[in-house]
C-alpha cells in the first residue's frame, strides 16, 4: 500500500533495536520506511529508492556519520539528513550540521521528539520540491521555446540571441515597440549561466534623470532631502545575474557617461557615497531607436553605444512576420479564454484574414490587447469580424477600395457605402459604425440613393 505521505525515509544504524523502533514510530505515520545497518547497504538504498529524508547514525560499522553525512549531501543535495548521536558525541551531531545535515537528535532523549524534528525536516523538503516546480514553470515560461513564430525572421533573431546567451556578452536588441524585446531579453538570461541569480529589468523612459540615477546605482543615507536610509541601486540588485535596460536610448548623457563607467570597470558610486561598489552583472539593452545615427548627431555617447552593441539582434516587426499573426491570435486566444472563463475556441476565417492584412503599428501588443478586447465582446464561441475594432475593419476595408476616374462626390458615396453594406454582409448598423455615421443617417441616404 502506497504511503500517504509518499515521503521515503532511510533509516541507517547498526543497532536493531532502535531501528527497528523509529520504524515503527514513523511507519505509523503513514512514511515509506528503508532500512540500512551499515553505509554499504545506505548507497543501495539511495540509488534504488526515492528517498527524500534519512536518519543517521553517528558510529557506524563502515563510515562515520558525520562524513557520510557530507557525501550523501554532496551527491543528493535534496536530501535532508538528521544524524543520529550519542551522549558523548553531540559535537559530531554539530559537525555534521555544518556538513548539510538539517540538525541533530541525541540518542536516549523522549522519543516524542523525532516526530516534530521530521516534520521540519518534510516540510523544508516541500518547500524545496515546491521551489524546484516553480523554477521549472518560469523556466519554461521565459525559455525560447516559449517564443511564439516560425517565420524565417524570428527563427533568425532566436537563432542569434541562442548563440549569445552562452556568453557575458553585452546585447542590443532593436524593434519597434511591441515586438517582444523584453520577451527575448528574458529567455537569453534563462538560457546564460547566469539564470539562476536575478534579472532586473528597468524602463529608462519611466524615470526622470535623477530618479533614474538614485534607482539604478542607489544611495546613502542622506544623500539628498528624503534619504533616510541606504538604499540599495537595481545594478546592485542584479549583482551575479542580468539587467536589461530597456528604452536605454532615452538615457541621459550624464547617466551615460557612469553607464559606461560600470561596464569597463563592474563598479559604480552611489549617490552620496564615496566608496566605489563591485558588482558582477551582464547588461542587455533595447531601443526602438537608430541609435547608431543618435550617436553620429551627438545624442547618444558613441563610446556607450559600441560598448552596449557587442551583439545586435533585430527583432522583425509583426507586418514582416505575418505568418505567424495566427499562431499568436491562437495562442492569446487560448489565454484570455481561459482567464475569462469564456469557451471561445476559434477565430472565423473572416477575421483571421482581416488580422494578417492589418498593419500593426503596434505590434505584438497591439495583437494581444486585440484579442483579450475580442473576447470579451464576444457571446460566442469564435471570434468574428464584428468583434474586431474599427480601426482594422476600416484599414482592410480602405485596402480593398479600388479608384475609378469617378470625381463626382455623390456617386463615389454611394459607391462607399454599397462596398461597406457588401463588406458587412448587409449588417446596417455594423455599417453605420464603420462609417462613423448615425442609423438614421445611414437608412437616409440608403434611400437618397436608391440603395437596396
């Protein structure tokens, strides 16, 4: 019968007797029990079993507690141990705490107390199981596998920023707004040695410059009015791990110029300090910005720029990736569906057509607040052309307008309005809302031009 608990304990001593108790005391608590009498058998058990906690006694006929203790750790760091000693040997119990184990019990004491110490013991292996998932979840959530395309564009620029993540290479990513330079930002640190320390991501358009300053290299108490106590800088915070400096052509050139200051040297000042501080972080910036002609005119430091321009990757807008318009309108349409709760399960061919024709100036952002806006509108379970906003039915439908050498004003109306009602499948109030005019105005001039 499978444990309740599913919690698999190793139980190592040679004395059989008080194994063979603290095996019953935790078996009756529902925990899968392994017994060991000597080091020997332990290593079997810990590579046959999944054992999540063992219980270890100090003297044993092969090994010595305290160093099996560091071995197992060092092999199986998930483990947890509780070494088991004598009176006489409670500073081998503290030893082997120093060596990993999660703490000690003195053979002899009220046997009350080896319940509570392992339930610690299980509730930190939890934690830790807990920890392991959620690290895995935001792994994969901002890996490159989680990047959405497969056009030839955007298989180029992961193709790139894959290559680069290995190293501490500073990156530049280029775009317009929304096409997911943070997105790629995040999985090249995901993917860097580096993924297992912070990444901090900052805006440098959203601060002013002495805001911007005290957030990034951070400051002593009373530095300035308001100051008081040290504050610990976003470089500071990303010491072993990644910042990544979006919108960093918006920068100030005083900032700048300490910008560069910290990647040639890992050191900054803070604001009203007068030690320097060390750091250890790699810098990924992004701009929607030329900022090669910025610094030709002088508004952005050349020396800044070739240092932050190790490695450029161009991230295609979403007009030069449209075969990929559907996967995305897919996928944020599985998302906001099932945040809303609303079984909408597919978007008409209609529509479809209409997303891959539209522009999108804004991008990748632009698609996703188009989607989530859809499906809230919608009562069905697909999304339709009449979910869609005015400005892209307006576009297409201005796309698909064909000029005639017909000047007068009348007749081209009425030929706008026929191309709108044949648009809209005859829905007249859906025509009157794309042509930004009243029901009333619309059936007037239906009947004004003998429109059918």
């Amino acid at each position: 019968m499978q444990a309740m608990n599913e919690i698999h304990i190793l139980i190592i001593d040679d004395e059989t007797k008080l194994r063979g108790l603290l095996a019953r005391i935790l078996g009756l608590e529902g925990y899968l029990i392994h017994e060991a009498a000597d080091a020997k058998k332990a290593w079997k058990i810990l590579e046959n079993e999944p054992i999540q906690l063992v219980l270890c006694d100090v003297k044993l006929p092969d090994a010595h507690g305290v160093s099996l203790t560091a071995q197992i750790k060092a092999k199986y760091p998930f483990i947890e141990i509780i070494v088991l000693t004598a009176y006489g040997t409670i500073a081998d119990g503290v030893q082997a705490m120093k060596n990993g184990a999660f703490d000690y019990l003195t053979k002899g004491d009220d046997n009350d107390k080896i319940l509570p110490l392992t339930e610690r013991a299980i509730e930190k292996i939890k934690l830790q199981k807990r920890i392991k998932e959620l690290e895995g979840k935001l792994a994969k959530k901002y890996s490159f596998e989680a990047i959405i395309g497969k056009s030839p564009a955007i298989r180029e620029a992961i193709k790139l920023a894959q290559k680069v993540a290995q190293t501490d290479t500073s990156v530049l990513l280029l775009g317009e707004t929304g096409t997911g330079k943070e997105v790629f930002a995040q999985a090249i640190h995901q993917a860097s040695p580096r993924h297992s320390h912070s990444f901090v991501a900052v805006n440098c358009s959203a601060f002013g410059k002495d805001i911007l300053e005290s957030e990034l290299f951070g400051y002593k108490a009373g530095a300035f009015t308001g100051a008081i106590k040290d504050k610990k800088g976003l470089l500071e915070e990303a010491h072993q791990g990644t910042i990544f400096l979006d919108e960093i052509g918006e920068m100030n050139l005083d900032l700048q110029a300490k910008l560069l200051r910290v990647l040639e040297t890992q050191t900054f000042i803070k604001v009203g300090d007068t030690k320097p501080t060390h750091i250890n972080i790699r810098i990924i910036s992004a701009t929607n910005r030329d900022l090669a002609q910025e610094a030709e005119i002088g508004h952005f430091r050349a020396d800044l720029y070739y240092r932050l321009a190790v490695f450029q990757i161009k991230l295609p807008a979403l007009r030069e990736r449209r075969e990929d318009i559907e996967l995305m309108a897919q996928h944020f349409l599985q998302v906001f569906s099932a945040k809303m709760g609303k079984p909408v399960l597919d978007i008409q061919a209609n529509a479809l057509k209409h997303l891959r024709e539209y522009v999108w100036k804004g991008n990748i952002r632009e698609l996703k607040n188009v989607i989530e806006r859809a499906v809230i509108l919608t009562d069905k379970p697909e999304i339709s052309e009449a979910e869609l906003p005015m400005e892209i039915l307006a576009y297409v439908l201005s796309n698909h307008y064909e000029w005639n050498d017909n000047f007068d004003l009348a007749q081209m109306e009425k030929q706008h309005i026929q191309k709108v009602l044949q648009f809209t499948k005859g829905n007249k109030t859906e025509t009157a809302r794309l042509l930004n005019i009243g029901l009333t105005t619309l059936y007037r001039k239906l009947q004004e031009y003998e429109i059918v």
